[in-house]
C-alpha cells in the first residue's frame, strides 16, 4: 500500500543552471506555475498532480488514455468542443480518450489527473525507452518514503 496527502506534496524542481547535463543535476524548487508531479505509473494507470495558478492555463490539448480529474482544491473551468464547465472543489470531471479539452485556473488549484490504461495501445514509444521512466524531479514519493 501507498499514500500520499495531495495538499503536502512539496513543490516540484528545476534544475539550478539550465544546461547542467541528467536528471540528477542540482535543483531548486518551482513554485508559481504549473509543473505535473507523477505519483505513480503502472501499466493500469498513470496517477498525476498538477498545481494551477490562478489565471494559468492548459491550451486545448487530448490524450490517448481515458482520463478522469478530481478538483483537490481551488476551482477551474474546463472546456471541451461543445461546453465550458466551473468545476471547484470535489469536482470529478471525466473525458473520453482523444477528447480535445482545455482546463483554466479559476483560483489557485491542485487537480488529480488519472490516464487509464497507461500507455494507451495507442500511444507508442516507438523503441524509444520505458514510458515508465521518468525523472527524479518529476516523481513524487509515497508518504512514507518522503
């Protein structure tokens, strides 16, 4: 069993200097924009948090997987072909695989995105690495192993 308290994660990173080489490389913490966490990737599902700023914006964008997002907290306006929806806290929004969306920061929000199955059969890596390998700042580790 794992767990995570999604309102205590800390703040994901970059690295120091820009061109220092590999995800190990010294690293200072990001706050003030939008940077995806994965807590975790399994071939069932990929589970994602992302921090908005109020006013932050994720352009029209689809992916291959079913995905489901759960309001943490804040609040959000989500827009897809057809419909524009405010969604705030305890939320859950669900969206068809390929299904084009945008998602706006109403208020500072934290948002739970889950990817099922991940990778869709859809999606290849095309022999270009483990779609499970991610980098060290992009990961964020159980409770217990914080």
């Amino acid at each position: 069993m794992r767990r995570w308290h999604l309102t205590m994660l800390t703040p994901s990173s970059d690295k120091v200097h820009t061109r220092e080489p590999g995800s190990d490389a010294p690293r200072a913490a990001t706050a003030g924009r939008s940077k995806p966490r994965v807590l975790f990737s399994e071939p069932e599902c990929r589970a994602v948090v992302i921090d908005l700023c109020a006013g932050e914006e994720m352009g029209d964008h689809a992916v291959h997987e079913r995905a489901v997002i759960a309001v943490v907290s804040g609040r959000i306006a989500i827009t897809n072909a057809s419909e524009t929806m405010e969604c705030e806290t305890a939320t859950l929004i669900t969206l068809e695989p390929g299904e084009h969306h945008s998602v706006r920061g109403l208020d500072a929000s934290q948002l739970l995105l889950l990817l099922a199955p991940w990778p869709a059969k859809k999606d290849t890596t095309g022999g270009e690495g483990d779609p499970h390998h991610l980098p060290r700042n992009a990961i964020a580790p159980p409770d217990d192993e914080a």
